[in-house]
C-alpha cells in the first residue's frame, strides 16, 4: 500500500483551511475599504466646510466696502449690508437634491450653490440655523448646520461678522 497522493480527508482539510484564509483576507480588504471611503468622504466634507466659509468671508470681509450690518430675512435667508449699501444675499438650501448654501454678492447676478458632499444622494439634510445679534456691539452670528447620514457630528459653517 505505498501509493502516493492525496486523501479525500487531506483534499477536504486544505480546502477547508483555504477558504478560512480567504474568508479572513476579504473580510479585512473591505474593513480597510470603509474606512478609506468614509476619510475620503469626511475630507470632502471638510474641505467643503472651509472652502465654503472662506469664499463667505472673502466676500464679507472685503475691505473696500465692509459690511456694516446683516439681517434675517427668513430662516433660510439673510442679507448683509456694506457701507455703499450693497446687498449680499446668503441662502440655504433645503431641497431633496440640493443641500447647501447660495451666496450672491449683488442683487443682479444669479448666486452660487454651494452643495454639501452628499446632497444630491440624500445623505445630506439641514438641521437648523443660530442667528444671533448683539446691536450694541454691533456683532452678527450665524450657524449654519447639516448632518450627513455617515457622520455623527453636524456640518457646522459659523460666520461672525462684526
């Protein structure tokens, strides 16, 4: 009885042994895969959340004709008067597809959409705004909040304009 291969209980144990192998290997290839997907995604959102409040800024903070003072038209829209009493208009959209914020800096150009990460998939809503004025010291602050299915911790874009 000297012959030579294999036994079917030998064929069965290192296929068994393989998949486990694999079964391990695929389950540490899609960990890996989330997590990247949900930093590129946060990323994203951040880089959304800076770029958007340093475009608002740069317009609000135009040092030759400055804002002098805002005011809440609605929940969703706000304007911002300068010293030549021009009009800047912030509103935040709240629609299915289009999450965000439309800032137009004079009364006849049509404003931008700025669009949070995610909006056009649903994994986008608005949450709420914190409109506060202090007339005395003349500040105006506005926090603007989303949430995003993925995250834990709202999208927040603050502005303070004094």
């Amino acid at each position: 009885m000297n012959k030579q291969g294999f036994t079917t209980v030998e064929l069965i144990l290192t296929m068994v042994l393989v998949m486990i192998i694999m079964a391990t290997i695929t389950n540490v290839t899609y960990t890996y895969r989330d997590r990247s997907t949900y930093e590129e995604l946060k990323t994203e959102v951040t880089d959304y959340k800076n770029t958007t409040t340093k475009i608002i800024y740069d317009a609000l903070l135009d040092t030759t004709d400055r804002v002098i003072r805002m005011e809440k038209i609605s929940d969703l829209e706000y304007k911002f008067y300068t010293e030549s009493n021009q009009e800047k208009t912030l509103t935040i959209l709240d629609e299915s597809s289009k999450v965000g914020i439309n800032f137009q800096e004079d009364t006849t150009l049509l404003g931008v959409d700025y669009l949070v990460p995610g909006s056009d998939d649903s994994l986008v809503s608005f949450e709420g705004v914190d409109y506060q004025e202090d007339l005395e010291n003349n500040i105006y602050s506005l926090d603007i909040a989303f949430s995003h299915r993925n995250f834990e911790d709202f999208i927040r874009i603050h502005l303070v304009i004094s």
